[in-house]
C-alpha cells in the first residue's frame, strides 16, 4: 500500500500549523502590528495572483492563436499538448510560491503581533 503524503485533511505544513498556532495564541494582543503585516501580505498575495491569471491569459491567447492558424490535426495535437504541459507546469509552479507566500503572511504577523511593531 502506497504512503499518503502530507494534505491539507492531515494537517500539512508543520511550519504552518505551529504558525497558525502561535497567532491564536496572540489573541487580541498587539492586534495593530499583526493586522498591518497581514494586510500587506495579503495584498502581496492578491498582486502575485493577478500577475499569474494576466500572464495564463496571454499564454491562453497565444494558444488559441496558433491552434486557429495549424495547417492539420498533428499539429494540433502537438499544440494542446504543449499547451497542457505548460499550464500544468504553470499552475503547479505558481500553487508552490502562493503556498510558501501564505506562510510568510502568516510567519510575519505572528511575528509583528508578538513585538507590537505597526510596520
């Protein structure tokens, strides 16, 4: 039988899990300097997000583009699988960084709740 890896439904990240239990520790404390570091991390998340769907857009666009100008099915094949192989690549890649950007979020709240710091 094949071992599980780590998911979301077995706990995850154990880095993330001790962060997350260290802001519940933080309570209502120091709630300016952890509120002001998560919602700089939160909009660093939102502008990486952004930045990734402008960029599987155009990917997207160019795609359509050279499957409405191929000349047989071959080549079409071969187009779809490129582009697949690139979005899977793509996502993957880019669900990585949001994870590890998530964590930092999280990392540096705690953080700054903890030492009261508003920057």
């Amino acid at each position: 039988m094949a071992t599980k890896s780590s998911t979301i439904n077995d706990g995850g990240d154990p880095a993330m899990m001790s962060n997350l239990a260290e802001l519940q520790k933080l309570g209502f404390n120091n709630l300016t300097g952890f509120g002001t570091a998560w919602i700089e991390g939160m909009g660093d998340l939102g502008a990486e997000v952004l930045g990734f769907v402008a960029e599987r857009v155009k990917e997207d666009v160019n795609a359509q583009h050279e499957m409405l100008h191929c000349k047989d099915f071959t080549e079409l094949q071969k187009l779809q699988s490129k582009f697949l192989q690139k979005a899977i690549e793509q996502y993957t890649a880019e669900t990585g960084k949001l994870v590890e950007m998530s964590n930092a979020v999280i990392t540096n709240a705690v953080a700054k709740g903890k030492d009261g710091s508003k920057t």
